[in-house]
C-alpha cells in the first residue's frame, strides 16, 4: 500500500481510541513553509490555501484549489477532493459544519515541533473562516496524534529507517579507516559526507565534528582544528533515505606513537558506556515506556 495512505488510516484509528473527532490541517505555499505532517500524510506540496481532513468515522477529504487538484485525485489518498475556485474560507466552513465535531484537532502544539505546523497567521484566519460557529470553542492541539502517528512505525517506514540505519554505519565503517592525524574537521566532516553520498544517501543534518577538546562539542559547524595524536574524535551524523533518518555518534582515539592503546581511564570509560548500552537495549521490547 501506498504508506502515505496507509498513515492516513492508522490516523483515523488512532482518532478512535483518543475520541477525537476530526483533525484539520491547513496550510499553503508548502514550498515556502511546510507543515511538518505534508509528507506524513498529505503527499503533495500545495499552493492555494488547502485543508486536509481525517475524520475518526474514516471520511477523509482534501479541499484544494482547482490548480493543486490533479496530484491528489490521481493518488486516492483521500476519499473526497473537492477542488475551489474562489473562497477557500466558505468551503471550509461548509466542510467543518458537515463533519459537525465535538474535537476538532489542529495542528499547535508548545511542546513538539511536529506538532506545530500551523502558522498563527493560518490559524487566525481559520478562526475568522469559523467565526459564529460552535467549531472555535472545540479546537484542541493535535499533539497527541501526531505523537503516536509517527510513533508507530508502518511496514514500510521501518524498512527506510533499518536502510538509513546500516548506511550511516557503513560510512563510519569506510570513513574510520580514512581519517588520519593531520586532517580538519572541515577534511573529516568533507569525507563522511562524501562517503553518505557514494552510499547514495544524503546528510540527515550537517555533519559535526571535533577533534579531541580543540572545539566545543554541541551543534557547531567543523572547524579548521587539526586532529592530533591523543586527541578523542567524536563525529556525530547520519543519513537520510527518502524523507527518513538515522543519526549516530561516533567516538575514535587516535594514539601517540609509543602507545598500545588508548589510556586506562578512557578504556574504563568506553566499556562503561558500551555496558550501558548492551544492558538497556534487553529492555527495548513492545509496551514498555522511556
């Protein structure tokens, strides 16, 4: 199935078990400001004013303008598209009144940034594109949805992230044998970069490098600081496959010439976390908690 229309239908059960009536999203000019669920469960980029509606009862409709109409009629993503002219805001009025919902779900939220892709400007314009009805009073944020819709994982999503996954582990796997003493940052984030691309993904997010404690770890750019015998490199990327991402750090010692290995302290230090990890993940398993 088409994952785009296969998140749809788990929204709308999802909808179900929160009793949630109906969740709007309404957006426009996606090119220039893109609410974050477009790709989650829209599939097409807008231009005109556009409102997409998941109903718990499984009605589900696009009210688009008549140019953006075509995409979304050819997909069958939604079981109604209903194409505008002109006045978006009464079309939309007329839709909400037809679905009449006690929850009408929107896309804000002061928490999640997924969450929140519905502009104020959007928002107070729907507002007055409502305005007299009972459908104001009834809006709640839609973080809850969004939460679990991207929580749980389809068929097909796994399959990305598990593909994004092992890429970024192969470039390290690649990159650590090439990186030697005497290069930048800027030389070593170029190289894995390069290495994600060679693997035919792309960067998840700009690559982070620091060599040893020359820079300060955290989200800065690479700078053109030298690694050096002794220092402690730590990379920090990943890559993304079709809309989907992996994102993995990476520690590295690299020894003075009369060493064997790294120092005791630092060992010490790598067994522990790797204990850590090993112990944690026997409790990743379905229903428990973070």
């Amino acid at each position: 199935m088409d994952p785009v229309k296969a998140k749809i239908e788990q929204a709308t059960e999802i909808l179900r078990e929160l009793d949630i009536d109906l969740w709007m999203i309404f957006l426009r000019e996606s090119d220039m400001m893109a609410d974050p669920a477009l790709d989650l469960v829209v599939g097409h980029k807008v231009v005109w004013q556009s409102a997409f509606f998941i109903s718990k009862s499984g009605e589900t409709m696009a009210l688009v303008g008549n140019y953006d109409a075509a995409d979304f009629e050819r997909s069958g993503r939604f079981k109604k598209v209903r194409p505008y002219i002109e006045d978006c805001g009464k079309e939309i009025r007329k839709a909400v009144e037809k679905f009449d919902p006690g929850k009408l779900a929107l896309n804000y939220s002061t928490n999640d940034i997924a969450s929140d892709g519905l502009s104020h400007g959007m928002y107070l314009l729907l507002m007055e594109y409502l305005k007299g009805t009972p459908y104001t009073d009834r809006v709640i944020s839609s973080e809850q949805i969004i939460s679990l819709l991207r929580g749980r994982k389809i068929p097909q999503e796994i399959k990305l992230i598990t593909t994004a996954a092992f890429m970024a582990t192969d470039c390290w796997r690649k990159s650590i044998k090439q990186i030697k003493t005497g290069m930048t940052e800027r030389q070593i984030a170029d190289l894995i970069d390069g290495n994600i691309r060679k693997l035919g993904g792309v960067n998840s997010f700009d690559t982070i490098v620091n060599a040893g404690a020359k820079s300060s770890p955290g989200h800065g750019h690479p700078t053109d600081a030298i690694l050096e015998p002794g220092d402690l490199l730590h990379i920090d990327f990943g890559a993304r496959v079709d809309g989907f991402c992996s994102d993995i750090q990476r520690l590295a010692y690299f020894k003075h010439e009369n060493e064997s290995g790294p120092p005791e302290n630092l060992a010490r230090a790598f067994k522990k976390i790797k204990d850590i990890i090993d112990e944690t993940s026997k409790m990743y398993k379905p229903g428990v908690k973070g």
